[in-house]
C-alpha cells in the first residue's frame, strides 16, 4: 500500500511504497515559494542552454550547471553538488528564463564557477531526503532551548538540513552581533553534523515561514519578491495614510513592503499641488487646508483650523488663484467662485418606481366592493377613502349607479345622503307637483312601476 505525503517547504509529494525502491518524489505545482512561471514553455525555438535554476526548501535557490549532459524538465528531482557532500533540490526553471532570472535578482554570471548537477535522484537519495526532512522540527525546538540556556539574544526560525544529513542551516534573526561560538560547539555535540549559521532579517523570516496577509492573499515575500526594498513612513505620508502601526506593519512587525507599490504615482500627481503653508485669506475669513485628493485634483478647507467644520472642497485651479491674490495683498470675496457657487452636485436618491415603500399597496379594497355586490347584502360597506386615480373613481361611480338600480327593480326606498341623490329627491317631488301634486300624481307614477317588477310591494312602502 502505497502512502503518499506532501511537504509544502520543498513543494513535492513523496510516495512510499512497501520496499525502499518504491520510494519516488514528484513536484507538485502552485504548492512552494517563489514559484517562478516559465512563460517561454511552449516555445519550440527556445534555447536549452546547460545553466538550471534549482530550488531547495521554502525560498532558497540556486543556479547550477549540468556537468552530466542529462536531460532535464521543470520538476525533476536532482542530486547537486554541496560543500560537503551533495543536496537533493527540484529544477524550477531552464532555458532562456534563467538568464532573465539572473538578470532580475541581480546575479552576476561572469567570473562565477557554478556548482554541479550529477544525476536525478534516485529512490535512495529520496529516503535519505525524506529523514532528514524528519529531523528539521525538533533540532529547531532542541536549538531554541539551548541558545536560551546560553541567555543568547537570537531567535532561531528555521532548520534546513542537507538532502544526505550531513548538514543542517541554521536561520536565525539578532537585533545586535551575537558571539555563538560556544553554540555552534553545543549543537555539534548534541546533533553529530556540520552547522552553518546564516543570520537573516525579519522580512527574510517572514518569506521562508509564510502567511496570510491583512489583504486575504498570501504574502508578497514568500510568492514573488525575490528582494527587499527599505520601507519608510514617507511613503504612507505621500500616499496621506493614517500612521497607524498596527495596520501599517506586517506580520513581519515591520512597514508592509506594499506602501512601496503606489508611492511613485502619488508623487508624480503631487508635484503640481503648491506646498500651503499658511491659510487662504478671503473677505469672509481664513481657511484651512483639511486633506487633497490629488487625483481629482481638489482640496479641502475648513473655517476652523482645529476642527472639520464647514469644510469646503475647490479645485486645484481656485487655491492657485487665491493663493497668488493673497501674494499680491489681496483677497476675494469667497473661497469659492461666482460660478462654483452656482453648481450643486448632484447627490444619488432613491426614487420609487413601483409603489415599494407604500404600507398599503397589498390592500384591495375594490375587491371586496365587488365581492358584496355579487353576493347582494344589503348593508355592504363603502370605502370612504379618497380615489389615487380617474379609474378608481368612476368604478365607484358605475357601483353606486348598479346599486341604485338593483334597489330600485326590488322596489325598497333607501336614505340617500349623497349630494346627488338628493337632486334625485327634488326632481321626484317636482314631477309630483306636475303630474297633479299629491296623491293622483303619484298613483300615476305607482302605475308605471310595477311592469319594471315589484310595484305593488313599493306602493306600500311609499304610503
């Protein structure tokens, strides 16, 4: 049964298989530090050349010739030459992109004897690799214990032991010099193998341990910043970032190397904003710069020098100005212009289109008019509220016409109060009036009502 483990401080997959020969290693992509991306792959003209870039654990790496004339691929796992012995290490990139990765980190080919490749490692070196990958975390624990005995002021980060354990690196971090000769004399004793120490900076620390930045991404040391630029507080300043250290350091504890990214451009837009050194003098009185947006090339002023009240933003063009008739002794009116005044910006509102913030736009009070007309109740309620709209109204109109007209043919006389019905009222009484006046008139009137239906039961009703 085959076991497979991945070490992400080398960025290969060790596979281990019942026997010492079924022992492999391959490389696996995306998975290690300072990877390097070969964009020149998939061309066929592209020159081999006999110089390697070979990676070793988290981010070292080194440049080596292949003596052997042995053809050799991104990923291949290779036995190179050391002092002493010999270290196992992956090939990250060949061809025409290691001399444009010498280029970039600054390595100097001429006059450097590179060391050697002998061969591709082989299912021994692979278990002999794999022990002393075992090894590395507790000689870093045991090492930090006795350079605390010693009341040394280093900190140890990390172990890197040689591909045939005959070797081990010792990364360590120091503020002042530190003497460990009696140290280096200790860890000989206790670890049987050769010490190399190699003091480092926090950034260098940061690199090789790797983490997550405030940003969500990974570090920028550990993924493609192969060098370090000093970082200042000048380049926060530039850019107008609060000097906050806890958001203005990494996890390094020192300035993120990322204030560097912008601070040319910011300096670039800056130099046509004029250094204000006093404040802008108008006849309403004087102002006080409160921040610019060099982009947009508009400055901010306040009345209030130790406050941020009454602030008002003009362009670049308008502080040039009054600033060369504060020069000359004189001063304008406003900080603003006549014609600046005028113009309002205009600010994003909500508008509703479609009725959402109305409490009652599910109620549907036309509805419920209709469901009392079909059922035919005598005492259906009226909705006294005011019609939103034309169609609203004459729907009630042509209910309360149905309405009158359905009491009407079943011949029941209801109170009317309505402004109209009682024009009703008058005009009845004044056809009475014409046809006889009193009781002939309206037998007259009765005679005609009951071929509409019901005559009889509403002569009754009017007596």
């Amino acid at each position: 049964m085959k076991e497979y483990k991945t070490d992400v401080g080398r960025g290969c997959t060790f596979v281990n298989g019942d026997t010492p020969e079924d022992v492999s290693a391959r490389a696996c992509c995306g998975c290690h530090k300072l990877s390097s991306h070969n964009w020149l792959a998939d061309i066929p003209e592209a020159n081999e050349g006999d110089i390697y870039e070979i990676r070793f654990k988290n981010t070292r790496k080194g440049f080596y010739c292949n003596a052997s004339d042995t053809k050799l691929e991104i990923g291949d796992i290779v036995a190179v030459e050391a002092s002493p012995g010999h270290d196992i290490g992956i090939v990250s990139l060949t061809g025409d992109m290691v001399a444009k990765q010498m280029k970039r980190t600054g390595f100097r080919p001429e006059g450097v004897e590179f060391k050697k490749i002998y061969r591709k490692a082989k299912p021994n070196d692979i278990v002999k690799w794999q022990e002393a990958i075992a090894l590395e975390h507790d000689t870093m624990i045991r090492s930090r214990v006795i350079a605390a005995d010693l009341g040394l002021n280093m900190k140890i980060g990390d172990v890197e032991y040689q591909g045939d354990k005959m070797k081990a690196i010792f990364y360590y971090i120091a503020d002042e010099r530190v003497d460990f000769r009696e140290l280096i004399k200790i860890f000989a004793e206790q670890f049987r193998i050769r010490i190399e120490m190699k003091q480092i900076g926090a950034r260098q620390e940061a690199g090789r341990i790797g983490g997550i930045g405030s940003c969500g991404r990974e570090l920028c040391c550990s993924t493609w910043m192969s060098g370090f630029v000093s970082v200042t507080t000048n380049s926060a300043r530039f850019q107008e970032i609060s000097l906050n250290p806890q958001k203005l350091a990494g996890q390094c504890g020192k300035l993120k190397c990322c204030l560097n990214y912008e601070v040319d451009t910011y300096i670039d837009a800056r130099r046509e904003f004029p250094k204000i050194n006093a404040p802008l003098e108008t006849m309403e009185g004087n102002y006080y710069l409160v921040k610019s947006d060099i982009f947009k090339k508009q400055l901010s002023f306040s009345s209030d020098p130790n406050s941020t009240v009454n602030i008002i933003t003009i362009p670049l063009r308008r502080v040039k100005e009054i600033m060369a008739m504060n020069r000359r002794g004189a001063k304008p009116d406003t900080l603003q212009s006549s014609q600046e005044s005028t113009q309002h910006d205009v600010q994003p509102d909500f508008k509703n289109v479609v009725g959402e913030e109305s409490i009652t736009r599910f109620d549907s009070g036309g509805a419920s008019k209709r469901r009392d007309n079909r059922r035919g109740r005598k005492g259906s309620r009226r909705d006294d509220r005011p019609s939103d709209n034309r169609g609203g109204a004459e729907e009630g109109a042509r209910q309360l016409q149905r309405r009158n007209a359905q009491q009407g043919n079943n011949g029941k006389r209801q109170p009317m109060r309505s402004k109209d019905n009682d024009g009703d009222k008058g005009r009845q009484r004044s056809g009475e009036s014409q046809n006889g006046g009193g009781r002939n008139g309206f037998n007259r009137n009765r005679r005609r009502r009951p071929q509409n239906g019901g005559g009889n039961d509403g002569g009754n009703d009017n007596r």
